[in-house]
C-alpha cells in the first residue's frame, strides 16, 4: 500500500506543480488580482466553473473548446486562492505583490498536500475506485455548503457542528487534483 500512496503523493505534486505554473503566468499577466473578491463572489466562481465540468460530463460535447480537466485546474487555484482570502481578508485593491502571492499559494499547496496524504492513508486509496462524475458532484456538495456558512454568518449565526470553509476549500481542492489526475490519465 505504500507504493500505492508514493504514487499518489507524486501525481497530486505534479498536478500541483502544473497549476502553481499556470498560477504564476497569471498572476504575471493580471497581478493578484483576486485580492478584491469577497468569499460569496469567490464561491460563485468555484460554483461557476463545477457546473461547467457536471455540464460537460452530462452534454459530452463543448462549444467552448476546452474540456473539463482544465476546469479542474481552475478549481485547484480558485480554492487555494479562497485559503488566502480566508487568512487575509479580501481588498479593494491588490495589495501583495506577485512573490508574496506565491509564497501564500505554496503554503496552501503545502496543506492540501499534507491533508491528502493523511486523508488517503485513512481511506486507503479509495480515490482511485470513484468515477471523475462523483469528485464533480462532492464539489458541488462542498460549494453548496460554504453558500449554507456564509449566509449563516450573514445572519450572525454560527456552525454547531461541521467544518468550516476552509476544510471545505481543501475537500474541494483535492477532489480536483484528483479528477485532474484521472483524467491526464485518460488522455
């Protein structure tokens, strides 16, 4: 089993290392932008691109051009994106530059990675068993339940019992990696 767990260790670092890459050439193209959503505009986004991977897997066809591995890719990044939001609080301007951007980005990595690697040790692999269909849909479930937090917090109320939204982000950034995985797989 630990050759098991060695690979997947491996895959999440290269899938990770391909959207840290494109992370960067971002953030050269349009700064940290980002820096200005505030959590429900971030949520939508993730909302926004786990529907179009659930539209591609049921349509089987894109008029766009770009299939849904890519859109996982932006999952990954949006959800470590929400971790920084979550540390640092959103602004009305961008204010980190590039470098700091991406020393925030590794350290999320760092603990998406960390937790995947506890996670799959208790579950055994079991990733590997699901079909891609079910990461999109655990996704979506996980997005549904940050729109359920934040709208209690508009409230003023507070969880009783479940994991806040960061431990959602990570089940989302995971279920990512690991739908992009299956996928480079596949092609």
């Amino acid at each position: 089993m630990a050759n098991n767990e060695a690979k997947t260790n491996a895959q999440f670092e290269q899938t990770i290392g391909e959207c840290r890459a494109l992370f960067e050439k971002k953030l050269h193209d349009y700064g940290a932008s980002w820096r200005i959503l505030r959590p429900e505009s971030l949520t939508d986004q993730l909302f926004i691109k786990a529907k179009r991977i659930r539209s591609l897997e049921i349509k089987k066809e894109s008029l766009v051009g770009e299939g849904i591995r890519p859109e996982f890719i932006a999952l990954i990044n949006y959800g470590i994106v929400g971790l920084i939001q979550l540390e640092r609080g959103f602004s009305d301007t961008v204010d980190i530059t590039n470098d700091e951007a991406m020393v925030l980005y590794d350290q999320h990595a760092q603990e998406a990675l960390e937790l995947m690697k506890r996670k799959n040790h208790d579950y055994d692999e079991a990733w590997r068993s699901m079909r891609v269909s079910s990461y999109t849909d655990f996704i979506l479930t996980k997005i549904e339940r940050i729109k359920e937090i934040e709208n209690l917090e508009v409230r003023g109320e507070r969880l009783e019992v479940s994991e806040d939204i960061d431990a959602n982000y990570m089940d989302i950034i995971n279920y990512a990696v690991f739908g992009a995985i299956k996928l480079r797989g596949e092609e």
